[in-house]
C-alpha cells in the first residue's frame, strides 16, 4: 500500500498542485480512498489500488465514457492510472429518499437512451474489482448466456466458489435462455453496478452515480440489479415505467434470471449465502 508521503509527491506530480490534507476514508477489495484537499483549493477524493485486481484506469475510463456519452451525473476525473484514481469529492446529504429514487428514474431511463448498434463494449471494463469481458454481439440472449451469466459462473467454479453440480444447473439454465428471455431491448448504456452504495444523494435529488460497470446491455438487467440489494423501489418503477415502460413478464420472470450475474460475482467475492441464493434461483427457473 502506497504509504501517505509517496501518495502526497504522487498525487502533486499528477495534479500540478500541492497537497494540504491528506485524510484515510475506506479500504474496499482493491483499493484504499483518501479525501485530498489541494493548495489550489479543489475538494478531491484519491482511490489508490492494493496491488491486487486489473488496476484502476478502467474505472476512470468508465466515469469519462459517462460524463462525454451521456447526462449521468458522475464525478468529475483529474487522473486515471492502474494504481491511482483521482476524482472529484461529492458532497452527499441524506439517504435514497422516494424524491431521490424519482430523480434516479429519469437520470437512468434517459442513460438507457442512449443506445449502440451491439450489446457490450469495445473495451472490457471491471464490475467491482473483477474483468468484466465485454466482447460485442448482435445478439443479446448469446451475449448474456457467454460474457455474464456462463463466463462468471465458470470462474466461480475454478475458483471453488461453486461445485460442479451447480454449474451443470447453470448450463441447463442457460439453454433455456430464448425461452425465458423472449424478444430482448435494444442495446442501451447502462452503469452496471447500481446498488446504493454506488448512489449519492444530496437535498433529495441524486448527486452522483460513482463505481460504474458499463457496457450495452438490454437495459432491463440494469432495473433488475437496482432490486437485488433494495437500491430502489416503487418510486423508482413508477417514474421509470413513465417514461420507458417495462416489457411484461420483467418482475415475474427476468428479474431473477438477470440478478443472476450480480449473485455470482458476489459469489466471487464473498461465497456464504450467495452461493445458496444462486442455487434457488436456479431451481426456481429450471426446476
């Protein structure tokens, strides 16, 4: 871990300004945060990788793709590398209100407007600290089936994350994937990764979406992420089927289908009761 003297010199090198504090915030999987505040008077935030993981030049990437392609707001960035991440400082108030949950609904209904010609990216990106292979396709049912649910399933497996008999329940799900998905949406930008912690909120209105996943995806795996960890609720549906209404059989059906790739890469992560929530998932859709 870069210790606080070689983070002050490394980050005045990449800033152009002098250091005038210097405070620890968190550590996560890959990566420390410090808030920084320079000489010049920017209010900044400094994510310095552990040495573990791909690096962090992929999530600033990320947040830039957003700020140039789209209205999301995220957080501004002053330099991207594999071990340092500097970024703006949001300042945040209150939690994820029905207000906030509202004003979360249009922000993403118009970044699922924007749209490619093939679901992924040009580039691979990250889904937390994990690759997240984003090699494109016309269609979204092999997409999902290769790059998301069979790819991190299969990396859990190697891993010993899961056994062999649960990825056989994986494979059997994954040839039922026409069936269960149907006529899929248009490739839309989505962030990937919205679970609450990834939305910051200030007066009742989102201040910042940070940590972002992004690729081109149908953007109902998106929505179906947004409930896994009760990041959103009726607020949020009613707004958001307002302006981009959802397809029947999504709450029924596709939502745990699609919550299946946030499961596995918790699985990933952190094992215990992932494991078990991808299991009767599993089951409920295969039998």
């Amino acid at each position: 871990m870069i210790r606080p003297p070689d983070l002050r010199a490394e980050l005045e090198q990449a800033l152009g300004s002098s250091v005038r504090t210097l405070d620890r915030l968190a550590e996560g999987h890959n990566a420390a945060l410090w808030a920084v505040t320079l000489a010049d008077g920017r209010r900044l935030v400094a994510k310095v990788a552990s040495g573990t993981g791909t690096g962090l030049e992929p999530e600033g990437f990320m947040l830039r793709h957003l700020a140039e392609r789209s209205a999301l707001p995220v957080p501004a960035v002053h330099h991207a590398d594999d071990r340092l991440l500097v970024m703006d400082r949001i300042d945040t108030a209150g939690g994820i209100t029905p207000a906030v949950e509202e004003h979360a609904a249009e922000l993403v209904a118009a970044l699922h407007g924007v749209t490619a010609d093939r679901y992924g990216f040009p580039r691979d990106t990250l889904i937390g600290p994990l690759p997240q292979p984003n090699g494109e396709a016309e269609d979204w049912i092999a997409f999902f089936r290769d790059r998301r649910l069979l790819h991190m399933g299969r990396k859990a497996l190697e891993e010993g994350r899961i056994d062999a008999g649960l990825m056989a329940g994986l494979e059997r799900l994954a040839a039922r994937l026409p069936e269960l998905i149907g006529e899929p949406g248009p490739p839309s930008l989505i962030h990937g990764d919205l679970w609450g912690g990834n939305v910051l909120a200030r007066g009742g209105r989102v201040a910042a979406f940070i940590d972002p996943a992004l690729h081109h995806a149908d953007a109902e795996i998106e929505l179906a992420f947004t409930t896994l960890f009760g990041t959103f609720g009726d607020a949020f549906f009613r707004r958001y089927g307002e302006i981009r209404p959802l397809r029947p059989g999504f709450f029924e059906r596709r939502r745990d289908l699609y919550n299946l790739y946030p499961l596995l890469v918790h699985v990933r992560l952190f094992g215990g009761s992932y494991v078990g929530s991808v299991e009767r998932t599993v089951r409920r859709l295969v039998g």
